[in-house]
C-alpha cells in the first residue's frame, strides 16, 4: 500500500496463440493465422495508446519467443509481470493467471477477444470474462468507443471485483 504506483502506461500480458495448452487440446495457430491476429492486436493496441495518451508496453509470455517479434512496435519489458500490473493504469489481456493480479490491485482491465485464439483458448478467457464481468474488446470488429465509454465500461468491471475476491480468492 505504501509502495508509490506510477499509473502512466498501458501493458499488454501477452499468452502466445501457440500456448501449449491451445497445441496440446486442439491445433497449432498457423502463420497466417499468427500474422493476422498481431495485425489486429496491434492496431488495437494502438489505438488504445492513442485514446489514453499513453505507452504500451509489452508483457511477453515466458515461453514466447517468436510471436514477439510481432509486437515490435511497443516496448517490450524486461521486468516481472506483476511488477508491470502493479504500475500500469490500465492492464490489456487476451487470458492469463496475472489478470488475478490486476483483480487484487485494482486496475482496470480489458479483455481482448478473436477468433484466431482458438476454442481452448477463447473458453479458457470467457471463464475470466463472466466471473469478472469484464469488458472486451474484439480484435475482429472495428471499435468505435469514445475514451469516456471505454472508462466506463472498465470502471463498470471494478465493481464485481470484491465480489470476486472475496467468493474465489480469499479461502474461509
């Protein structure tokens, strides 16, 4: 608590399409697949930057070493995750464990969606979605959100956080 947040810029916690899991139960993402899915995310990514006059700033998955070089635009951090959750303003994810973080710190969240995650991948993110309520994004639809909706749909999430908290993260 006493630990002084810098809240100056967006990160995205990247899960590659790839994820071993998403190989394991289902398909491998082909190139083309992987090419047009950082396409859009990038484009998102800055528009989201351009929105909230902010930096992004790229959380690599441990285990992606090759779908970051799609991401080169942005800086890639070097720093712990969580150590990024806890001075960013606003945390972008497709799914990841670390949005458990972003929960417990408060932030705000957005989810991103498409359909090149796959269906292991994309059932595994809505678990996340509903019991937190978030808001999404579709990185196959056009946005066309004023920052002022965006801040409310996010601020619109925080709300469920403490339920959330309390009924799946604190034990009796």
């Amino acid at each position: 608590k006493k630990r002084k947040k810098k809240n100056n810029h967006i990160i995205f916690v990247d899960t590659p399409l790839n994820h071993p899991d998403r190989v394991k139960r289902e398909r491998a993402a082909t190139s083309e697949e992987i090419k047009t899915f950082y396409k859009k995310l990038n484009k998102t990514l800055k528009y989201l930057s351009s929105k909230f006059n902010k930096k992004i700033i790229i959380c690599p998955h441990p285990t992606n070493t090759k779908e970051v070089k799609y991401l080169k635009d942005f800086k890639i951090s070097n720093k712990n995750t969580f150590e990024e959750i806890l001075n960013c303003e606003i945390a972008v994810f497709t799914l990841s464990s670390a949005i458990l973080s972003a929960v417990v710190y408060n932030k705000k969240i957005i989810n991103l969606e498409s359909k090149y995650l796959g269906n292991y991948l994309s059932n595994f993110k809505d678990k996340y979605k509903n019991s937190l309520k978030l808001f999404s994004i579709n990185l196959d639809n056009e946005i066309q959100l004023t920052k002022s909706d965006l801040i409310k749909k996010m601020n619109n999430s925080i709300s469920n956080y403490k339920k959330f908290i309390k009924s799946r993260l604190i034990t009796d």
